[in-house]
C-alpha cells in the first residue's frame, strides 16, 4: 500500500512529524522552564509569600560572590525522568489549593514542619543530589574551613552523610521544632496522669527519690533513674513498695546497673542500701566483673509508669526535634550507652533542655544503643 504513495507525500509527512515532535518538546520544555522559575514559584500562588520572603532574606538570593541560587536549583532534579516525576508529584499541589490546605500564614506554619520533613526526605532519598550539583567533596580545602566544617565534612564523607542531615534551615526558617518538643510533653504528661498503675511491673517516668517508707517524712536512701524498671511489692495510699533487680561492678557499691547487655544506671544509692551477691560474673565484652545487686524501698507513684513506651516516644522525640538542629542525627544504636552518657555531657552547654528532658533523652539512647563492646 505504501508502493502507491508518492514520494513527496511521504516526505512530507515525515517533515509535519518532526515539525510536530519539535513543537511538542520544545513547548514540554518552555512549560517546564516557566513553571521552575523563580517568578513562577514566586509569584503564582500567594501560598508561597511566606517562602518567598524568606529565599528573598537568604544568601541564595543576594550575596556579596553574586551568585544566585533559583528556587528549582534545590527543589526540582535536573536529570530528566526524575524531573519529569517531581513535576508529576507536584500536581496533587493543585488539589491543595482547591481545598485551602495552607492558604493563609496561620494554616502554612502549622504545616511547615509537615512540608520540611517531607523535602528533607526527598533530598535524603536522593543523596542531596540538588546540592551535588554546585557542590563537591573533592572540591573542598577541608583544612579552610570553619572548626565545625573541618570536623564533620571528613566524617560525613567517610561515614555516608548527606547534605541535608546537616544543611537545613540556610534558605527557609526552620519548623518550630520546640513547640514538637513541648507537645511530646504535655501528651506523656497526659499519659501519667490517666495511667492506672495497675501492673505489677512499673517503671519510673522520671528521676524519683526512693524511700524507707510510704511518706516522704521518710528518709530517701536513693535515686532512681527514668527508665528503671520495677517490681511492685506492695500499694499503699498512693505508694508502691518495689524491688529494683540489677547488678553492681567491682568496688562500686553506690550504683545500681541494668542486667542486661547495655551498661546503664538503674540507680544511685547512699550509705549501704543496696543487697549485693557473691556470685561473680566477668563480662568478656567489657573486661568488667558483675554481682547481682537489688535494692528495695518504696516510690510515690507520682513519677511512675506502667506504659514504658510512653517515656521512649517522649525521648525519641526530644532527640529528633533537638537534635536535628546542628547536625546528622545518629543511630541510637551507633553508640555504646557510656558513650551517649559522654556525648550528652559535651553537648549540655549547647541545648536547651531541661535537666529533666537531658536525663529522659540520655535514657532513650542508652536503652536503644549498641550493646556495649560490641564492634
């Protein structure tokens, strides 16, 4: 059949073909440019005025080197399928726009942290790769750096970090991430006050004295740490007598340590109150010689749990709002809970908890760290 078309009319048609490919890329293109320029993303939507006026303040827009970083630069892949996918994502925009989802400065702060988590994942996902196009390790004079840079880019570079587990917050505020912090709170303070405590293991909430009776005319004899498990003995008008099972290493007779395979701090005692056993037990990991100790006494139930994973929620979320403002955040697992115990002693003067959010926080890491000796 195609024997009886002429020649030209053949040709033809091939030409209106590449003519109409032509058209259709280079208009695909002229759409993707428009829709990632600054003036788009700028000035379409009166959503982004919040955002707009923050790029505006940064660095990325005016600096003394005149360069200038666009707002697509960060937020939309140069390499063409994941270009084309980010901009396929970006239509369920649309649909927020329809239904006002952050269509005043009120709605847009109560989802920045929303919004910045998820483009802090995307940018992780993708090895910050948006930043790796003007920036590049082999790059860097490391020993020009600022103290901080000299100490974190080999370490970042060595260990697998990414751009973004430290970079944030150059161009856009960051998130209120305290306010985070202080609902964490109020929900685990909500959590105490309807908890029932009707278990026969219990576990303190936060740092609470022990006592030789059920009052606290009683004397104190030690102090407990957030985290310690209990076993109830006895409930008296608001009181539990409780039994505290741990063990106790070479000539420390004041401290109390977990059983298990993390050396942390169940609690710290006065005097001789602790029962300590014969049996001797040496750790291969750490070198270290054990004896079962316990100590017994009685606790208010004022700052005592029966729902352990409340304080672990209330931790994880003061270590990843806190955090998460200077640099990487860890593991808890990458560490041994004595070198959390270090760290967050260096890091004290830098944050600002409280000393009850400090001991919370530490407890967090050294129940999830690394079993200690462990490579």
């Amino acid at each position: 059949m195609l024997k009886n078309i002429p020649t030209k009319s053949v040709v033809t048609i091939l030409a209106i073909g590449v003519l109409v490919g032509f058209a259709i890329v280079g208009s695909f293109n002229a759409f993707v440019d428009y829709t990632s320029s600054n003036k788009f993303c700028g000035a379409t939507c009166h959503e982004m005025d919040t955002v707009t006026k923050e790029y505006m303040e940064s660095p990325f827009h005016k600096n003394n080197h005149g360069v200038r970083v666009g707002c697509a630069d960060c937020h939309v892949p140069k390499p063409l399928f994941a270009r084309l996918w980010r901009k396929a994502k970006a239509t369920k925009e649309l649909y927020h726009k329809v239904m006002g989802t952050i269509d005043t400065p009120e709605k847009f702060e109560a989802k920045r942290l929303i919004l910045a988590r998820s483009e802090w994942q995307r940018l992780r996902e993708s090895d910050s790769r948006e930043c790796r196009n003007c920036h590049f390790y082999e790059a860097m004079t490391i020993e020009t750096q600022p103290n901080t840079a000299r100490f974190w880019h080999p370490m970042a570079m060595d260990e697998g970090y990414t751009c973004i587990d430290c970079h944030r917050g150059f161009v856009h505020r960051l998130p209120d991430l305290a306010e985070e912090i202080q609902k964490a709170a109020e929900h685990f303070e909500a959590v105490l006050a309807a908890d029932a405590l009707s278990e026969d293991r219990l576990y303190i909430a936060k740092v609470t004295s022990l006592y030789s009776g059920a009052s606290t005319e009683d004397g104190t004899f030690a102090e407990l740490e957030p985290g310690t498990p209990l076993t109830v003995l006895e409930r008296q008008d608001g009181w539990f007598k409780v039994r505290i099972q741990g063990r106790q290493y070479q000539a420390d007779n004041h401290t109390l340590y977990d059983t298990g395979d993390r050396t942390v701090v169940l609690a710290r005692a006065r005097g001789g109150s602790m029962e300590i056993g014969e049996n001797v037990t040496r750790n291969d990991a750490t070198g270290l010689d054990w004896r079962p100790a316990r100590m017994e006494g009685w606790v208010s139930r004022k700052n005592v749990t029966g729902q352990i994973a409340s304080l672990w929620d209330y931790g994880k979320a003061i270590y990843q709002n806190e955090c998460v403002r200077c640099h990487v955040l860890f593991s808890p697992s990458a560490f041994w809970a004595t070198e959390w115990k270090n760290k967050l002693h260096n890091m004290r003067r830098k944050v600002g908890l409280s000393a009850e959010q400090m001991e919370i926080l530490l407890k967090y890491l050294q129940y999830h760290a690394k079993p200690q000796g462990m490579i």
